[in-house]
C-alpha cells in the first residue's frame, strides 16, 4: 500500500545539536509537506515543496532547513538556531489538484 | 485571529450519541478537510467538501459556503471514534496548497 512513512517515531535533541526527520512516500506525489504541531494550536507549515530541488518557507521556517534531492524524499532539519524544538512534527503530500493530504504517522521531537 | 475556528474544544459523549463538531471560516477557500488524528498522532482524511453534503457511513460532513461553517456528525456514536477531529480549509492550491488548520474537538465516547 502507498503511504508516507516518518522516522523516527521518537527523538531527542541535545543543546547546541541540529537533528534530521525522515518523510519517505510512495504516493508519487509532487508537493511535500512539514508541519509542526503544539497543544492547543492548529497545525503550523514549516516549508513545502511541490517539485524536486525547489522548496518554499512556509510560516514558521526560522530554525529549521529541508532539502528535496528526490520526489520520494522530503526530510527536516531541525538546527540548533530553533530554540524551542519540542513538538509533534507532521509530513504530508498530495498530488495534483485540490485533494486532500495525506499524513505520516509523524515524529515527536524532545530536548533532552 | 485565527483563520479557522471550531467548536467545542473538547467533547465527552457517551456511546450511542449523536454528535455535531462545528468549524467556522474567515477566508475565501477552494475546500474544506475534516481529519482525524488519532491518540498515536497520525491524521488520516476522512472528506472533502466543497458545496453541499457528504455521507461516510456513520460521518455525515455539510458545508454552507455562504456562511463559511461546516459541521461533522457522527451517529450511533462509539467509543473507537474516540480520536480528534481537525478542520482544514485550502484557499490555494495549483502552486502547492495552502491549508489553514482548526486547532482540533478532541472527542470521548464513553461505553
């Protein structure tokens, strides 16, 4: 089955440390997603790509930095410059047209 | 002020009940998303409207464009819809889409 697979499920970051998330998908889609989750907040875009090399900041990209190498591939860096890190972090994809995302299981990332 | 409000924040029913979740929007949108996000935090999509009414088994989703609302019914509620129910509106798409995200009804349903 196609789908959009993140890992880890769980991640822990030290001070002054930048970590990566994976986002993989298998859905042949072209736009790619991060979103950063808080309590009590709706989901917020980090940075979207709708075609390999190219990538957009979306509302909160300070501190974090993403790359697109290949379709199948979207993954997050989280550097040392984001000073409050712990949240849940979402990948999502769609294909052409005004469909709806689909979501990874999603990746929670902690400060140790 | 956010761009996609919903109501109730919270909710506890008991098993059986009918159950309405409303969202309130404030841009111009090419659709609306209700999602679910279970306890483990996946989010899976469960309609997309952009006029009228749709039905999913025991989901029901309407929308009223004029009013910008939309509402999500569960009947015979259960307690595996336990779960939290978010509310997307897309106002762009065509040059990657631009959702505004509810901040969620985190629902209950007591057996």
């Amino acid at each position: 089955d196609g789908g959009i697979t993140q890992s880890p499920k769980y991640l822990f970051r030290k001070e002054g440390q930048n970590v990566t998330l994976s986002c993989e998908q298998n859905l042949n889609h072209d736009a790619m997603y991060w979103y950063r989750q808080d309590p009590g907040q709706g989901l917020r875009l980090i940075y979207y790509s709708q075609i390999v090399n190219d990538f957009q900041k979306g509302d909160i990209a300070e501190g974090y930095s993403v790359s697109r190498e290949k379709k199948e591939s979207f993954p997050l860096t989280v550097t040392s410059a984001q000073k409050n890190p712990t949240a849940f972090y979402l990948c999502a994809s769609n294909g052409v047209g005004p469909e709806p995302q689909h979501f990874g299981d999603g990746t929670r990332l902690s400060i140790l | 002020k956010n761009e996609v409000e919903q109501s109730p924040q919270n909710l506890t029913a008991q098993e059986g009940e009918f159950i309405t979740i409303n969202c309130s929007y404030s841009v111009g949108i090419s659709a609306l998303h209700w999602l679910q996000q279970h306890p483990g935090g996946g989010i899976v999509s469960l309609f997309m409207l952009s006029s009228g009414k749709k039905k999913h088994g025991r989901l029901i989703a309407t929308i009223n464009i004029q009013e910008k609302h939309s509402s999500l019914h569960i009947t015979a509620s259960h307690p595996r819809d336990s779960a939290v129910y978010i509310c997307a509106v897309l106002t762009h798409w065509g040059t990657g889409n631009q959702f505004y995200f509810g901040t969620g009804t985190s629902l209950t349903v007591i057996p």
